[in-house]
C-alpha cells in the first residue's frame, strides 16, 4: 500500500479471480460479484460470491502505507494469503471447486482509504519484512516528507516493523534510528496540519506499542548508565512529541498499558527524583506525556483506573515550577468536576 486517505472507512480488498479483465462486469466493490470465480481476503475473512467462507486472524481494516499483502498460487492449486513476509492462511481451490485452476487472474480493489498500491513481484514481500540496513547518513528531512509523504512513511513503517528485532541486535543504533526517523521529524515540521498528519500516521503505524517495549526494555536494565538513560530520553521525547500533536496516538498509549507504566514508574521515583538529574528528567516527561494523553477523554477511564490523581498529586508541590503546573493541568483533565475544587498548589505554580 503506497497511499490512503482519511475520509473513508474499510480498506483494501485483494484475491483471485478466473474471470479475465475483458469480460468481468465490474461491480460497485469486488466482494459484491455474485461470480463462484472468486476468492477475496477482505477485512479479516476470505469471500466468495460476498459470504463469508473463512474467519483470519489478520484484518485488512488495519494496514496502512507500507503493508504489504500478498497473494500466491503453488502448482498444488492452494492459495496462499500474507502480510508484511507472514503467511496468514491458505486455502486449497481444489476443496472449493474453484473453476479454472491453472488460469486465474489477480483482483486488486482499491477501497475505502486505501488511495494507491504497488503491484511487485513476490520478492520483495521477503524483503519488506527485513530491516537489513538504515543509512543514519541519508535520514529523511522535513522537505522529504512534505515533497513524497508516503515514501517517507513507508521508511518509517519498515522500521517500526522491525524495531523489537533491531532493538534485540543493537539498541544503541535502535535508538539512533527512532532519533532521525521518528523524533527529529516532529521536531522540525513547523505546520501544525502536517505535524497532526505525521502524528496520525505514527498512530497508523502502531508506534506506541514499539516504544513501549523499547522503554520497557530500557527500564528493565539492572544498571541504569547514563547511556542507558540517555536513551530512555529519546524515547520519552519521542512520545511527548507525538502525543502533542495526535489524539490518535494518545488513546493508543492508553490502550497498550503505556500510561499505566509510567504512573507507576513516577510513583516510585516520586521520594528521589530530586535528589537525581537523570531522574529529574525522566520524571518531567513522563508527566509531560500524560498531560498530552489525558486530554484525550478515552483516557480518563484508565487514568482513574490506576489511581492517577494519587500517583500524580504529589508532583503539584514540585519545587519545579513546570513540572508542579503541568501535573496540575493533568490533574484538571481526569479529576471529576465536582472535586475540581479540591485541587490545591503553590502560588508559584
């Protein structure tokens, strides 16, 4: 997939057919031919004739720019459906009573917000699920983005594919990587309608579940070195970046458990981050981050659910005057109305 838009819902269908180009009838959508002669992978089944003849694991609503899906035929006449390099399902047209084996032609619908798709050969499925190489060199700026968006997109999407692999080999580089591909963007696209479209397409991406697990890993660590938090930094400034600019991508961190570890982690740090820098620091934007994602209200649920007003309270009567005010401004989106009133901080705050 090379491009969508936001306008629609759904999204692209892909299958076989053994009707040729010249004399399909072509309907509104593909999975509305009433023809035995196909066989489409839509949402997240397989259809024939528009009913549904198998229930997959892997939904088509999800993909977005740089998902690659495939199609392929073994001489054995079974189908093979994959996404990103995995194999998803099969299916043995021989078992269905397929008409015409050996002679199908293959259906690509471009539907809902799926705007363009590349057709190529079945190589280089292996390759997009590969993360080989990036060039720290020839990362992209911000006028690669605004000149070729989706290529752009589909850089970020391979490595957001392959960060948990990557981060395994050399996290050092992992780290790096996010840096140039993910957090330097957000820091110097200037236009507020290109910065919530980055956002948003972060969000398509699945990047706040990657960098959990990166500041997971990090955290993890039984000797916190300062390279180490160096690079829980980056991390960390990635999502305040992001979640400033999409709402999107702050119901995800809400979603994947994101807020709920770092309330626990400023609750522990909440008697010691004074007395250290490193600490002082991750504080401030991990309260910074829950600022952004409280003001998504899908939020608030699971903010209230893991004791949030308690674990963040504290923090009001920082002798850091930005921390104190934006823990209080976080406080004000999840307390409830009627206790608003209660919310207390020094006049310097």
């Amino acid at each position: 997939m090379t491009s969508m838009v936001d306008k629609w819902s759904e999204n692209i269908e892909i299958g076989v057919t053994s009707l040729s180009p010249q004399s399909l009838d072509f309907p509104l959508t593909i999975t509305e031919s009433t023809s035995r002669s196909n066989i489409i992978w839509s949402g997240n089944s397989l259809q024939r004739k528009g009913e549904v003849i198998m229930t997959l694991e892997e939904d088509l609503e999800n993909c977005t720019v740089g998902d690659t899906i495939s199609v392929t035929l073994s001489e054995e006449g079974i189908l093979h459906f994959g996404l990103n390099g995995e194999e998803v399902t099969t299916l043995d047209l021989h078992l269905h009573h397929f008409p015409d084996v050996n002679k199908l032609y293959c259906v690509v619908d471009l539907y809902g917000r799926t705007n363009s798709a590349m057709i190529c050969e079945s190589r280089y499925v292996e390759e997009a699920s590969e993360i080989t190489s990036f060039d720290v060199q020839t990362a992209p700026t911000v006028e690669d983005y605004k000149a070729d968006p989706d290529s752009v997109i589909k850089q970020m999407r391979m490595l957001i594919l392959g960060l948990r692999d990557f981060a395994e080999r050399d996290m050092d580089l992992t780290i790096k990587l996010v840096y140039l591909y993910i957090l330097q963007p957000t820091m110097m696209i200037c236009s507020n309608e290109f910065k919530q479209k980055f956002g948003d397409h972060l969000a398509n991406l699945g990047v706040a579940d990657e960098l959990k697990f990166l500041l997971d890993k990090l955290m993890s660590e039984a000797d916190l070195m300062d390279s180490k938090w160096d690079s829980i930094d980056v991390v960390l400034m990635t999502l305040m970046n992001c979640t400033d600019i999409s709402l999107k991508l702050c119901r995800q961190c809400g979603q994947c458990g994101l807020l709920s570890d770092l309330l626990d982690s400023i609750h522990k740090y909440s008697d010691s981050y004074n007395n250290d820098g490193k600490l002082h620091s991750f504080v401030a934007m991990s309260i910074n981050v829950l600022h952004n994602c409280s003001i998504a209200a899908d939020n608030r649920q699971i903010y209230r659910e893991c004791g949030a007003i308690d674990k963040i309270a504290p923090y009001v009567r920082s002798d850091d005057t930005d921390m104190a005010a934006t823990a209080l401004l976080t406080l004000s989106h999840i307390m409830e109305n009627s206790k608003k009133h209660l919310l207390e901080a020094e006049d310097k705050s």
